[in-house]
C-alpha cells in the first residue's frame, strides 16, 4: 500500500433537515452523543486520518453557522470550506466538487472520498482502503454483506428470492479520482441531470466500473430514531470492549 500517497480530499455531506428524525427539533447531524455532535464524530475520523490533505463539508444553508461553530470547538483544520447545499443530492455533492475544484492542490491525480454526515461509525481502515481501491482500480463502493433474506415482491407477491451471497448493502465513503467525478458531474448537469441517487449512480451510467472493498457492518447512516439508538448502542459496546475486552 502506498501510504505515501495523500493527495486525497473529502467531501462531508451533511445536508440534511432531518424530516424523519420524529421529535429531534434539529437536524439529525447536530444532535450529540457523549457531548459532541454526530457531525463532528464523522469529521473527526477524516482529520485525524494522515492520508486526507483537506475536507469540504456540505451543508443545509440553515445549519451553516452552526457547522461554523462546531468545526472551531473541535480544532478541525483540514476543513477547507462549509457550503451550501443544493436542491438534490447531487446538486448538494457537486457544490463540494465545485469548492474543491477552486483548490489549488487538487489536481489531476487527485482521489476524492464522498461520504455521509450521519454515517459517524466510518473508521480509518476503510478510509485507507478505499484510497488504495479507487488508485490501483478505479471508482469504489463501500459494502457491508446483507445479514437477511433478500426477495423482490409485486403488487404483495414475491418473484424471486435473491442470493443473499452476491447481495451487499451501500455503504460510504465512495472513493472516486476527483476528475473524473467532477467530469461526469459536469456533463450531467449539462444535460439537466440532478437525480442521481449517489455518485456510484452517476459514474456506473457514465461507463465506469465500480469495484468493491467491504467496510464495518455497523457504518450505519442515521436517519431515524432508531438508527440513533442503534448508533448509542455500538458506541457504548466499543467503549465496554475496550473496557472489559471481548466476553
């Protein structure tokens, strides 16, 4: 592995509003555990990763002081810029593009690493993988394998029961060669494309192949109160590991 190589940036989205996080009166990025936000858990991975030069963190308009804030209280360094967010995700994941397109670093050899907000259980072995992938293979996906049954149903009937062995769930961060990335973003914009569900989407409709490394299974994106336990629950596993060692 060439850990030499850290020409390699992120970009944070953490645009969200938090529609169904019932009861949270803020967005779900902003709420916290053990004192600091989920936010800053997912940022502080990235800044303390040695391999990551700068990160862009892409945010609801509303929530941009409050980003502001949080990146002074925790000392975060690597963040270049805090934008807004756009109408779509992708509208949202280009803006970042775009602010790190005006980065006089980034260049043609460039590795960038899309990755959620609320997705805080990211870990640096990941982040290492997927920077190797996306240099000696190309665009990169991260997967966690699916633990249940799989079927494809319609109109309340199952079709077909998938091969949970060649099933994977998304994960993130998506690791991509910023130039291509910022190319097909580009060109789809210029076609009046901003749909695109995540930018492995994108880059599999422009041609590209998207390789695989698998991540941590519990690199759960948080979107619901649920998912926030569950997070509490990981994060209160691993701090009794630590503890005690594994039972």
């Amino acid at each position: 592995m060439d850990t030499a190589y850290n020409n390699c940036y992120a970009v944070i989205f953490a645009g969200g509003v938090g529609s169904r996080m019932k009861g949270a009166s803020i967005p779900k990025q902003f709420l916290e555990l053990g004192g600091k936000s989920i936010i800053a858990h997912t940022l502080e991975h990235f800044e303390k990763h040695p391999r990551i030069a700068g990160i862009v963190v892409v945010s609801v308009a509303s929530g941009i002081s409050r980003m502001k804030e949080i990146v002074s209280a925790e000392g975060f360094k690597k963040v270049l810029d805090i934008v807004p967010g756009g109408q779509t995700g992708q509208d949202s994941i280009f803006e970042g593009l775009a602010r790190l397109a005006r980065h006089d670093a980034v260049n043609d050899s460039s590795v960038v690493l899309v990755h959620d907000g609320v997705r805080p259980l990211i870990d640096g072995e990941t982040i290492d993988a997927c920077i190797e992938s996306v240099i000696t293979r190309g665009c990169t996906a991260t997967v966690a394998p699916a633990g249940e049954t799989i079927i494809e149903e319609e109109n309340g009937v199952v079709t077909r029961v998938v091969d949970r062995s060649k099933c994977k769930l998304a994960r993130a961060p998506q690791a991509f060669m910023f130039k291509d990335l910022y190319s097909a973003q580009l060109d789809a914009r210029a076609k009046g494309r901003h749909d695109y569900i995540d930018s492995i989407s994108l880059m599999s409709d422009y041609g590209y192949v998207i390789h695989t490394i698998e991540g941590p299974v519990d690199n759960i994106k948080i979107t619901t109160p649920r998912d926030f336990y569950s997070y509490k629950g990981f994060v209160d596993y691993k701090e009794m590991k630590q503890l005690w060692g594994d039972c």
